[in-house]
C-alpha cells in the first residue's frame, strides 16, 4: 500500500471517528438533561410525599373522639 493511500485511510478513518465522538458526546448531553429533570422531578415527588405525610398525621390527631 502505498504513502497516500495510507495517509488517505488514515483520514477517512480521522473523519469517521470525529463524527461519532460528535455524536456521542451529543447524545451524552441529552442524557446528562434528561437526568437532571429526572431529579427535578424525584425532588419534587419528596416534597409532594412529606407534605402528604404530615397532613396524614394532622387528620390522624383530629380524629373525632370515641363516642361518635
């Protein structure tokens, strides 16, 4: 095989890999999105759950008495 055409592969192959670590990384920042909404999303289910939690307990000591 001659220079050029070694030095030609070698471009080729130079571009194709540009390409996908282009796309990696493209698809990585997606991820990195997706994931922090995620936890946006887990945060907000938290606070959601506690808030429930601690009206739960408020119906829980407002209980009419025996009687009823």
């Amino acid at each position: 095989m001659s220079l050029e055409a070694r030095v030609m592969e070698l471009e080729s192959r130079l571009a194709f890999q540009d390409d996908t670590i282009q796309a990696l990384n493209d698809e990585l920042i997606e991820q990195h999105k997706r994931i922090e909404r995620l936890q946006l999303q887990v945060m907000a289910l938290a606070r959601r759950q506690e808030e429930a939690q601690g009206q739960a307990s408020i119906a829980i000591d407002e209980a009419p008495p025996p009687h009823y």
